[in-house]
C-alpha cells in the first residue's frame, strides 16, 4: 500500500478582532511580508502601526475578523476596506485575508472569506474585488471557491524577492450586485459619509 496522507481538521471559531490580537495579527501579516508575495509591502509595520490600521478600518465601519483555535491563539485574520476612495466607490470592498503557516489549507481562509461576504452584504455592499498579489495560485483558488471570477492580470506590477510579480483582480457581487441600485439609508458609517 501507498502512503496515504490525511488532512487534520483544526478546531477554530470566528470573532471580531480586538487589540488583544494585534501580537499575533502582526506576526502573522510580519510573516507574509518577509516570506509571502500577498502583500506588496517589504518592511514589517510594527505592532502600533498595526493597531492603527485595525482601527482605522473598524472605526470607519468595515469588518475585521480574527479565526482563533480553541486554546484563542489566532490563526488568521480577513478584513474588509476601502478599494478606492473616491464617492462612486463606496459600493465597492476589498478583501484581505492573511493565515498563520500551520493554519493555510485548512479551510479557516475560506470561513473568513465567507464570513467577510456575509457581513458585507448585510452592510449594503454590492461588490467585492480581491487584488491578489503575486496573483498567488492559493489565493485565487480560495477566491474562486467563495463565487469571485477573474476579471484580470495586471502583469509585472511589483517586484519583490528578486523577481517582478503579476497582480490578480477577482470580483463577486454581494447582495443584489448591480441588478438594482444601492439604497444609500443602509450604508456603514465610512469613510464615504462626508465625502464631497
């Protein structure tokens, strides 16, 4: 008989992030930026620049999920931002989502993923766009998994561990997507509300 390999289920439950994560959410992303190609970013931010990002992106109303396994160590984190900040885009979210190495496959980016949708859509967003660096195979397969289609390569867009990268665009509607137009009233308190 062959080897057989059998994937382990790991036990993990959902939360919005707090500061309490920010040691292991800055670990987790000071991974990917030194080893990874999902972020374009090659110097780690620290802890408090960390900090300021979650509550930049909490405070002007988007999502930020932690996946924490049954001892509440973090295991990864998603959130949901601004993809430009131009008015008209309001409609619009971009996704990120980053996973401790001992966490990757296991499903727990496909459960922030689909908890991101979910919560995106009850916030009144119609369309979600991943722009996936290094267009990472992984990445796309997780996306595509979760109802995104490829809408485009954009090729040789960073250059990073020696060598160019190429960056993925991927998009799903949330909700009714673009069959209906927006209705403005359920909007999230972002960073949109005082735009001219």
């Amino acid at each position: 008989m062959g080897d057989q390999t059998t994937k382990t289920a790991m036990m993990f439950t959902l939360r919005d992030a707090a500061a309490a994560d920010l040691p292991a959410i800055t670990e987790i992303y000071r991974e990917s930026v030194l080893n990874g190609v999902a972020t374009y970013e090659v110097t780690p931010p620290t802890e408090a620049e960390m900090m300021l990002r979650l509550t930049t992106i909490t405070g002007s109303g988007y999502p930020y999920l932690a996946a924490l396994d049954e001892r509440g160590v973090v295991l990864g984190y998603a959130y949901a931002s601004a993809f430009r900040t131009r008015t008209a885009y309001r409609f619009l979210v971009e996704d990120s989502v980053y996973l401790a190495p001992v966490a990757r496959g296991k499903g727990i980016g496909r459960a922030l993923l689909e908890e991101l949708v979910s919560r995106c859509t009850a916030l009144g967003f119609r369309q979600m766009v991943a722009v996936i660096g290094g267009a990472h195979p992984s990445s796309i397969a997780l996306h595509r998994a979760v109802g995104f289609e490829h809408q485009g390569l954009m090729k040789a867009t960073g250059f990073k561990h020696g060598r160019w990268l190429d960056t993925a665009i991927m998009q799903r509607p949330l909700g009714e997507g673009m069959d209906t137009p927006p209705t403005e009233g359920v909007y999230p308190d972002t960073l949109y509300r005082n735009a001219p």
